[in-house]
C-alpha cells in the first residue's frame, strides 16, 4: 500500500509540473508600448479611416473595400475593422456600438447558421450586401482576425450584453480548426474550399499567426492550438531560412507529417504574384513581430530580424519583390512600408525605427482601403494597447 502512496505522489506531481508547464506555454503576455506617436494623432488617424472605409447601416456595418464602381467588402476587411475598432476602444477611441455593428455584419453573413465562418465576399445588389453561391466559402485570414476580435471584445467589455463575444469566439474557432486546419500538417488551410488535392497544402504565410494560436489554445483550453503554433512557428524558421532576404512568398506548400515545402508558380492562387513577397505576404513582418511582442518568442524575432535587415537596405520600401529581393514595382504602398514600420519598433531595429513614425502617421490613401486600413492597424498595434 505504501509504494502505492508513493506512486500516487509521483503521478500528481507529474500532473502539476505538466499543467504548469502548459500554462506557460499557454500564457500571452500583455502587449508593451512601442511607439511614441502621440495618442491624439492615433485617433485623428483612426477617426478617418472610420469616415472614409466604415459604411452600413444603423444595426450593421462593414469596410467598404473598393472605391469606385459595384461596393464590396471581404471577409479579410471585416476582421480588420474588427480588430481597429476593438483596439481603438482599448485606447479610448472607439465605442462597443460600433464595434457590435460591425459583429451583427459579420453575423448575418456567415456561411450560414450553422457554419459560422464568414462568407469571403459581398457585394451591393438592390441596396443589399448579398454573396452569390460561389462566394459562401471562406477565406482563413479574414475568419482569425474576427476571432482574435471577438476574444479582445470579450475580455474589454466582456459579454454582457445580447452579443456574447466570448460565445461567438469559441464557436468560430471550433469552426476554423475543423475547416480550416489541415489534420496532417496542423497549419492553416487557405480555405474551408481547399480541398483537392491540388489546393488543401497550400498556404499563405502570413496566415502563421503564432500569436493568435497561443491565445486560442489559452482562451478555450484546447492544447491542440499549442501545436498549431509550434508547427506555424517552425514553418516560418524554415521559410526564413530559404532565401538571404529572409522574404517569403504569398503562397507556398507545406505537405505531409514532416511539413515539406514547396513553392507554387504565379498565377497559380490569386495572382502573377503568388510566388512573390506581394500583396499577402508584406502582413508578414506585423504578423510575426506581434508574436514577438507578446510572446518575446526569440525564433519571432530572429525571423522578423533577417527580414528587417534587408527592408533596411532598401532606400524605399516598394511594393513587392522577389524572394532575392529584386523590386517588381516602382511604387511604394503603405501595405508594404506600415507592417515593416511596426515590427521596427517592437523589435527596436534602431535603422528603421527613426522612419517609423514618419510612415505610420503619413496621410492615409482616401481611395485605397488596403493600405490605409493597414496603416490604421499598425498605428493602433504600436500603440499603448493596455490602457
């Protein structure tokens, strides 16, 4: 009976250390301060954006994603309206009625009531925003924000009112791991529609939000987020690792247990720039530093690092390159230049720190909702977000 007792002893302090191991692993830290922009210009910044991009109706509102022409909005553009508008309240620029406006949005566009991923596109048909057949699929960048703003919706204001954030979060998120995971890899499929052979490996990187996991994996108890951080994470060494710039592709392919990367040719996805560091990939530097941010990951900062090095290079950020770093535009583009701003300050890369609030708080394009509304979230994530 003795040496019973004791094995019982043993296995509980098992159990304790491996519990308190996980809650480590679990734990995100509170996001620090890296900007010294001062907050009135944050929300000048913000106060715009809102009036130009921010339309709907009473009950129900959406970024509007193009500027002429048939109006439309993404599911990627309500997840960052979500995410600009909860961080702004956290900062004393934004309201609970907005951001419930934008959630009863998201609501009445889901796939449907019984799917709660966000159907990937809207457009404007009899004063209506409707999605045809093939346009009730989901895009996995835009249903992670929404979750991400759902969880920071309910720990902001908690969810006491008709809108259970909390509710809505994990029923999201039980949704994203069984559509939008792939069971083999354990990293995030482009898509509930990825499927086929030819689509259910491909990745965008900068859907590797190792941040994100970690919370999902704390917020709902579910440890199988844990590896889907520490596969992303992996990943994205790998992928660092491929090329001197440190650049990654808007899309690759990572197959089998092992995770094996592949690349995929222009075109391929989306555009002419699927093999390149474009219009996906430059979320890249803003999704990684966050993680370092919160996490002080080193493996996140070692990636954002090699890329920060050959941003600082560069006389003008442009938008887009080669994986070798050879410009394939002669513009520059506040998506590009925004995120790259933003991770210099978390990570306090002295070269481009002094040109961050200069590019953060330059004026935002009234006619271009992507680079504005990033621009808009990088000055919001650089700012004093636990205020």
């Amino acid at each position: 009976m003795r040496r019973h007792k004791y094995q019982w002893l043993i296995g509980a302090l098992i159990i304790l250390v491996a519990f308190a191991v996980g809650a480590a692993i679990y734990k995100t830290q509170r996001p620090q301060t890296t900007t010294t922009v001062s907050p009135t210009t944050i929300k000048t910044h913000y106060q715009t954006w809102q009036r130009t991009y921010l339309k709907g109706t009473r009950t129900q509102r959406y970024v509007q994603t193009t500027s002429t022409g048939t109006v439309q909005t993404l599911s990627e553009a309500q997840g960052y309206g979500m995410l600009i508008t909860v961080l702004a309240a956290k900062q004393g620029f934004a309201n609970q009625k907005t951001f419930d406006q934008l959630t009863r949005y998201y609501l009445a566009h889901r796939i449907s009531r019984t799917n709660p991923l966000m159907a990937w596109r809207q457009t404007q048909r009899g004063g209506q925003m409707v999605s045809t057949a093939a346009e009730k699929t989901s895009a996995t960048d835009g249903d992670l924000d929404i979750a991400y703003a759902l969880i920071l919706a309910d720990e902001h204001w908690h969810s006491h009112g008709d809108l259970n954030y909390g509710q809505l979060a994990k029923q999201l998120i039980r949704a994203i791991k069984r559509q939008e995971i792939n069971a083999v890899t354990q990293l995030p499929k482009v898509g509930n529609w990825a499927t086929a052979a030819k689509t259910r490996n491909l990745v965008r990187p900068s859907d590797l939000i190792t941040a994100y996991f970690r919370k999902f994996a704390s917020y709902t108890g579910d440890g199988s987020w844990t590896r889907v951080a520490q596969h992303s994470q992996t990943t994205l060494q790998a992928l660092s690792r491929q090329h001197a710039t440190g650049l990654m592709a808007d899309f690759v392919t990572v197959s089998g247990p092992s995770r094996r990367l592949g690349t995929v040719r222009a075109q391929q996805v989306a555009s002419v720039h699927d093999d390149q560091y474009g219009f996906n990939a430059c979320r890249i530097p803003w999704r990684v530093a966050y993680d370092y941010q919160l996490s002080q990951s080193q493996i996140s900062r070692q990636v954002v690092q090699k890329m920060l090095r050959f941003f600082a290079k560069q006389s003008q950020i442009k938008a887009g390159y080669t994986l070798t770093g050879k410009p394939t535009e002669k513009y520059a583009n506040q998506a590009f230049s925004a995120p790259v701003a933003y991770a210099a300050q978390v990570v306090g890369d002295q070269a481009l720190s002094r040109q961050a609030t200069k590019t953060l708080t330059t004026t935002l394009p009234a006619k271009d909702y992507y680079p504005a509304t990033l621009q808009t979230l990088m000055l919001l994530q650089s700012g004093s977000l636990e205020k």
